[in-house]
C-alpha cells in the first residue's frame, strides 16, 4: 500500500490539521505493516501558482517547449505521479477565511489535468484518479459542520470527486479558536472520528 499525506497549512510546525493527518497516517501504517509513507508539507515546499506562464506551458506541445517551461510542467507532472501511485491520500486540511488554504489550491491546480486525471466523454466527465481512499482532516476556528459557511467540504467532494476520488472520510476538528476548552474538546472529537474510522 502507498500511503500519501498532504499537509496544507501555511505552517509547518504546529498545524492543528497536520497533528490530525499524522494521526490518520499512523492508524493507516498500524493496519497495513509494510505500507509505504510519502508526506509532501506544502508550507516547507510551496508549490507555484498557476499562472499565465505556467498555462502557456502546459498548452504548449511537449515537443516544443522552452527547458523553463518543461521544467515548469515538470513541477506539477511530479505531483500527478505521487498521487497516481497512491492507494490511501490524507490530506490535511486548514479553514482560511472559509476556504482552502493557497497551498491546498495550488496543489489541486497541480494535479487537475485534462486527459491525465480526468477527461470528458460523450456521456460527461470522467475521473482517472479512481480506487484511492481518501482522508481528509479538516481544523477550523470556528463551528462550520454542515452549515453554510462551511465551503471547504462541498468544494472538496466536489473536485476530488471530479478527479474520480469518492471515497471521502472526513474528520472534524471544531472551535479550535474559541478557547482552551474548546480547542481541547474540538481536537478530541476529531480524535474520536479518528478511533471510530478505524475500530
């Protein structure tokens, strides 16, 4: 089993949603000895934009391209790989002013690529990234589940489902902004979602 880990927040140390997607990883680990961990911490290594010039370097022929603009599509043609190999994805995942994190989006940019993770059929579009389980440990400030000001989890069902990935487990870690108790009650419900997950 390839096990790989996303760690979205602006911050590598401290990170309330990577704690949780270590978590996750090591319940993973316990029930598959021998699987392997690859953990990519968008904080220590930003990923770029996508900018005009990396549009034009995706758009170009691969025959034609510049060396910065292969390089340039090399970048997100690394990712794409990591996540093809992978059987079991946990992402860790921040709330920033009620979405995803730069890091998180630059990272779905990466890895949405027409006839490579997804392509579009006479009968609609089509996910490739098919057969992966995928964990989601979501941090927030504030209370969010199920209410509208939750943008993060329909936005994740909706482009990890586009890219063929339908097994979505999300864990909730709540109120974590709003007090010690809170904080401490919010990261132990998620670490309760995280035992029932795996009992």
């Amino acid at each position: 089993m390839n096990i790989l880990q996303i760690n979205s927040s602006a911050r590598s140390a401290g990170s309330h949603s990577t704690t949780l997607a270590d978590a996750i990883a090591a319940r993973n680990q316990a029930a598959h000895p021998g699987a392997s961990l690859t953990v990519r911490d968008l904080a220590a290594k930003p990923h770029p934009a996508l900018d005009e010039a990396a549009l034009s370097a995706l758009f170009t022929p691969e025959t034609q391209r510049s060396a910065e603009q292969a390089a340039r599509v090399a970048l997100d043609d690394a990712l794409i790989a990591e996540v093809q190999a992978a059987d079991v994805l946990i992402l860790g995942v921040p709330m920033y002013n009620f979405g995803v994190s730069t890091q998180l989006k630059n990272w779905i940019d990466a890895i949405s690529r027409a006839r490579v993770t997804f392509r579009y059929t006479e009968n609609g579009p089509e996910g490739l990234l098919t057969g992966k389980t995928v964990y989601v440990a979501l941090a927030r400030g504030g209370i969010h589940r199920d209410q509208a000001s939750d943008t993060v989890v329909p936005y994740l069902r909706t482009v990890l489902g586009f890219l063929g990935m339908s097994d979505l487990r999300f864990v909730y870690a709540e109120g974590l902004g709003m007090g010690p108790e809170a904080e401490r009650q919010g990261l132990a419900g998620a670490r309760a979602e995280i035992d029932a997950l795996f009992a």
